[in-house]
C-alpha cells in the first residue's frame, strides 16, 4: 500500500478492500471464513481490527476435565486428546486471536510435554496461562510464567537451590523471554539464578512452592544495584523499574510479535511507534496488538506476501476447509513430521518460520497429511462430480474448496496441466483424476501462504 501512515490514521472510518480483510483474518484467525469476510469488509479498518480483537465473545474458554488432571498410565492419549482439542479451539473460536496468541506465547515462553514436563494437567494449565492472560499485561504474564510448574520443570528451577544455583531459567528469562543477547552479562545471570533459589516445584505434585530455608538470602548485584533480590523482583527491575531495560523489552517483544503476525524484519520506524506505544500502556499487549494491526504495513505486499503458514495453522486450515477432525489425519503424530509438534516446541528458542517450514521432510509431512485429508473427502465416492467438469471448472472447484482465490497464473497452469494430463492418460471419469487434483490443490503454494 502506498498510503502513508499519517493519512492511513486520518482515515478512521475508510472502509477496508476485500484483499485487506481476507489478510487480517488469515494472519489472525488462521481462516478468512467467508461470512467473517462479508462481515468485515463494511467497516473501517479500526472498526474491523477491534472486532477481530474482541475476545469476550469466546466467553471464558476452559481446558477439558480430563486434560486437566495427570492420568499416568494415559499420557499418549491425553497427548492426542490435547492436540484435537487446542487444534479445533484454533478453528472454532468465534475470534481465534486468542487461540493465535496461545500460540505465540507457547513458542516464546517454552515448555515441552515429551521434554521433562510429561504431565498433562502442567501442561495444559500452562496453555490456559497463555490463552486468558496472552492479551494482558505483559509483566504480569511473565510472573505467572515463571512459577508455573511446567516451566519450573522444563527449565529446572525445580530444583534451584541456595547450595547449588541453577542459571537455566535465569538465563533464559533474560537472553529468550525479555532482552534479547547482549542486554545482560554473565554475572546478571548469577544474580538472578540466586534470586530465583527456593522458587521450586517438588516431587511427586510438582507444584509451585516457595521454601524460604532454600533460597539465598545474601546480597546480590543485578544490573548494577546491590540488595537481596528476590525472584519476582528481577522480573519487575527488567519490566517496571529499569526503564532502560524495559526499553529494550519493549522493542524485543514488539519485534517479535510483528514477525509471528505481519513479516519478518520490522521496519525501523514501526518498531519505534509501536513500542513507544507499548511502553506507554505499561506493556500492555491488547493496546500492542491494537496499534499493530492498524498500521499501514500491516498490509503493505511485504507483509502480505511474508510469512509461510506454519504446520499448526495449515493444519487448522486443512480442518476448516476440508470439514476433517484433526485426528481424521493424524494431526497428533503428523505436526511432528512436518516440524511443529503441538505442546513440543524442539528447544527453549521455540520454533523457527518460514523458510524451516519448507523442507523435504516437512513437505513430505504435509504431502502425507493431505493425502490422509483427501482419503476423508473421497470417501463413498465424494467429489466424483469433478469429473463431469471441465479441467478449469475443476480446478476452481477445488481452489474454492481450500480459499485459494485468486491462483497465480503458475499455480493454475500447472493444476490444469496436470489434471488434464491425468484425465488424458487414464479413462474418462477415472477414480484417480479428482482424488490426485484434491491433494494438489493442498499443497499449492497458495495453501501455505499465511
């Protein structure tokens, strides 16, 4: 878009285009359902940014009775069950930004299910943690955060004891969830490491408890102030106190949340507007997120063209669209052969995007899911009419299927050819013409675009 930011803020009540809105929801409700388009596509863009943000219409979202206790000789199919359930919560939510945000935070604040944790009722309280506070206050998040049990565990503070400092939360607090390298130094890490001792989870419950006769209660030098720190206070130095450090804060998260949402490598002055208005609602996400998708370069071709659907939200996509439950192709299993395994993020850095998501392996994954999907939609014959259409009309029938409206010229090329080629090669109205056009249809480039 060539419209600047100044005009584009005067411009409260201009009413968005079609390719604006279907972009807003792709990026935020994983799906541009064609009645939330319709809906949207009235009003302003201020108007349709605070609609897709307004969360109370999803009530109060809880996690399953049975996700939330930890059933041992159950693990895998809590696992599974867990999987289908957060993935349908992405699709059905009435404004999936909450689900999206979830989803963020379990990418940045770290914690794997296989990796330590092993416990469902953790894991999935950690999850609620991230859904009912993700469009929050962000020093409050990262409070509760820090003692939940999951993340106690996965980063061993668990086991943080005055004898014996543990740095890996520490560490991490700062280097992964708040600064950014090079805005710490070594003995920070030891000053925080000791203010964090006590802070623990024990066997065999694992909840948060603070043992006092634990925790170091000498002097302690952070960022260069000397008293006895405790935990939550080197949070609130990093988040409250220090300015220049929440500074840096402020532009790390901003940075990040603009690279999960519009495209990687924030443009200089919109990384300074956005979190200077980060800073001055006192972290507060739901203002971040506001400012964020209003901006012009939010919908700029750079950021509608940035960002590669990760595994999660293809998947999500492939449900909506395709009308499949997630276990109907082995979502459980299949996320982690295509690089992004629910609850599992592969290391406390969490996932990597884009370009990781396209692989060999990760496109055989998803090559073996849609064609698990397509099993589903050919089952008793289903979409045999495509036969009795002409290749274009086909080929449209299945980009309307998967939203891929507009197909590039190349991808409708190839569709056509391809289709054609089979129909030539086998006989008329052949099982094989439809069911192959379906699976190629999911791996077009159209379908993994975010």
């Amino acid at each position: 878009m060539s419209v600047t930011t100044a005009s584009w803020n005067r411009e409260e009540t201009r009413v968005a285009d079609l390719a604006d809105i279907t972009h807003l929801l792709r990026r935020t409700e994983f799906v541009a359902k064609p009645a939330r388009v319709s809906e949207l596509t009235a009003l302003s863009i201020d108007a349709a940014v605070d609609d897709v943000l307004d969360v109370a219409r999803n009530g109060s979202p809880t996690v399953p009775g049975s996700l939330a206790v930890h059933d041992p000789d159950r693990g895998w199919y809590q696992y599974v069950d867990a999987v289908t359930w957060w993935l349908e919560a992405m699709r059905t939510r009435p404004r999936p930004i909450q689900e999206k945000m979830a989803l963020f935070w379990h990418g940045h604040f770290t914690s794997s299910w296989w990796n330590s944790v092993n416990r469902s009722d953790h894991m999935m309280r950690q999850n609620q943690l991230y859904r009912t506070q993700g469009l929050g206050n962000f020093r409050s998040l990262t409070q509760a955060m820090a003692i939940e049990p999951a993340m106690l565990v996965y980063l061993n503070n668990n086991e943080n004891h005055k004898r014996s400092p543990n740095q890996n939360f520490a560490r991490e607090l700062m280097e992964l969830f708040t600064l950014g390298v090079g805005n710490y130094t070594e003995d920070d890490v030891v000053a925080a490491a000791r203010a964090w001792t006590g802070h623990n989870a024990d066997w065999p419950a694992y909840e948060y408890h603070f043992f006092p006769s634990r925790h170091d209660t000498g002097s302690k030098t952070f960022f260069g102030t000397t008293k006895n720190w405790d935990g939550p206070d080197i949070i609130d130095e990093i988040l409250r106190d220090n300015l220049a450090k929440k500074t840096v804060a402020a532009r790390f998260i901003t940075t990040k949340l603009w690279e999960f949402f519009a495209h990687p490598g924030i443009p200089a002055g919109v990384l300074d507007d956005l979190s200077a208005e980060f800073l001055a609602t006192d972290l507060d996400l739901l203002a971040l997120m506001r400012a964020l998708l209003k901006r012009p370069e939010f919908y700029s071709t750079t950021a509608k063209q940035g960002l590669v659907r990760s595994p999660v939200e293809w998947m999500v996509a492939l449900c909506h669209h395709a009308g499949v439950a997630p276990e109907d192709f082995g979502a459980s299993w299949l996320g982690e052969r295509m690089g992004q395994s629910l609850f599992n993020p592969p290391n406390v850095a969490g996932w990597k995007s884009n370009a990781s998501w396209l692989n060999t392996s990760a496109l055989s994954g998803r090559a073996q899911a849609a064609r698990s999907v397509t099993w589903h939609l050919r089952d008793q014959d289903g979409w045999a009419h495509l036969n009795d259409l002409s290749v274009p009309a086909a080929v449209n029938a299945v980009a309307d299927l998967f939203g891929l409206h507009p197909l590039s010229p190349t991808t409708r090329t190839a569709l056509e050819s391809a289709h054609q080629a089979e129909r030539s090669a086998q006989s008329w109205k052949s099982w094989w013409a439809p069911t192959n056009l379906l699976t190629m249809a999911m791996l077009a480039p159209e379908m993994h675009m975010a």
